[in-house]
C-alpha cells in the first residue's frame, strides 16, 4: 500500500468540511484509508469519538478524534511528506494558522448554513460581514509565507463553502487580494484539487437538501 495506511479508517459524513480538511492531509501524505459513518459502526466510533466529533480515526488499535489531533498523530507517525516546516517559529505558525481556521475563519462561515433552510437577510448580512472581517486577519497572517502544510489544509474546503453560501445568499464577502492569490496556490496542490473534486458534489447535495427544506413562497 503506496505509504502505508494499512488499517485506517476514518469516520466520516461526506458534507462535512472538517472531514474534507482531515482527506487533505491524508492526500498530502499519500496514505489510504477506509471511509465509514457513525452509523455503519456505532460502537467503533463512539470508542474512537467519546464525545460524538467527525471527523475521527482509528489507526489499528488507537482511536482519535478532532482534526487538528489527528493531523498532528498522522505527522509523526507517517514524517514523510512533512506537514509542518523546521524551524519552530515557523511549526507555531503554522499550528497558529491551522488554529485560526478552526476558531475564527470557519465559526464566522458556520453562521451561515442555517439561512440556507431559513433565508433572512439581516442575519446574513451580519454573518457575511463577519465573515469579511476574518478575510481581512487571514491576509494579515498570510504575510508570514509557509510552504504547504498542516495549517492549511482547512481553508479550501470553508473557501468552497464560502461561494456556495455567498451565491445562495446573494451576498459576496470582500477576498482581500492576498486571500485570493494564496487560494489559487492553495488550490492547485494535488491533495486539494483532487480532494476538492470529490468534495464539491456532496457539499452542493447538502445546499440542494436545505433548500428543499424553505416554505414554499406563500
Ligand atoms: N474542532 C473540530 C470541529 C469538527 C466539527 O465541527 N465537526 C462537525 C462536523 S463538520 C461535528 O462533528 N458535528 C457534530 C458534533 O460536534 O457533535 C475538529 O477540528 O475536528
């Protein structure tokens, strides 16, 4: 098996964007996993995920949850390709960039997917807003260049969600300049294009779900 992988299953929902970060880095290291749902195997993951996260990895006998715990077991124990640079202040920075996905970028993101089922305005034009505002400190973190690695393997995914919320809304948030050249990089790496090719279907079937859920216009 090409890199090793042998005995890795991963738990997962096919929308879910933590998932699809957690499929990055498993692509990035060339390794090869199984897919299974919480509800294929309950008790599996309620071992591997006490508290009920996805994403969540059993690698043989060990089970683990959270995608930022899992990217950094998989580092050390697969070292090749590393996902983290060499020196330490630039594995702060990375860890640090990872951190700001998950705590700011995606939350403000997060806000959004309840107006798909429940259109309002006001709500969303607060959220995409917020949504900006978190651009706008991800172009200031990205003056510290990284090469491809651990903490970046989040923001593809969220950009795709990005679109699909901001076209269904009809509101665009700003994408400062440096965001929009380093996303174009970000996105011609292998492990996200070919991650982002099976991910965008099931991102646009769960749109298509909410959708269906609005009242129809009285
Ligand atoms: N910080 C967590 C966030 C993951 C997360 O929010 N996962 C969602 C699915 S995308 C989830 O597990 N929701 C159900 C729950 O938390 O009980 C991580 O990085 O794994």
């Amino acid at each position: 098996m090409a890199g090793g992988g042998a005995g890795m299953i991963l738990y997962a929902v096919p929308h879910s964007l933590y998932c699809a970060k957690t499929r990055i880095l498993l692509r990035a290291k060339g390794l090869e996993w199984q897919e299974c749902s919480p509800a294929q195997d309950p008790a599996g993951f309620a071992a591997a995920s006490p508290f009920g996260n996805l994403p969540a990895l059993r690698h043989r006998d060990f089970g683990l949850s959270d995608s930022e715990a899992i990217a950094e077991y998989l580092d050390e124990v697969f070292p090749v390709p590393p996902m983290l640079p060499q020196t330490p202040e630039a594995r702060a920075r990375a860890r640090e960039r990872g951190r700001f996905h998950d705590t700011r970028l995606e939350p403000a993101v997060r806000a959004l997917f309840p107006r798909v089922a429940k259109p309002d305005d006001a709500a969303a034009g607060t959220a995409m807003a917020a949504v900006s505002n978190r651009l706008a400190q991800l172009a200031a973190l990205l003056a510290h260049p990284l090469p491809f690695g651990l903490g970046d393997c989040g923001f593809a995914p969220t950009f795709l969600w990005i679109d699909s919320l901001a076209q269904d809304c009809g509101l665009l948030p700003c994408w400062p300049d440096a965001v929009l050249r380093w996303r174009g990089v970000l996105e011609a790496e292998p492990a996200v294009a070919q991650e982002l090719a099976a991910y965008r279907p099931h991102a646009a079937a769960w749109m298509a779900e909410k959708r269906a859920l609005r009242a129809a216009p009285g």
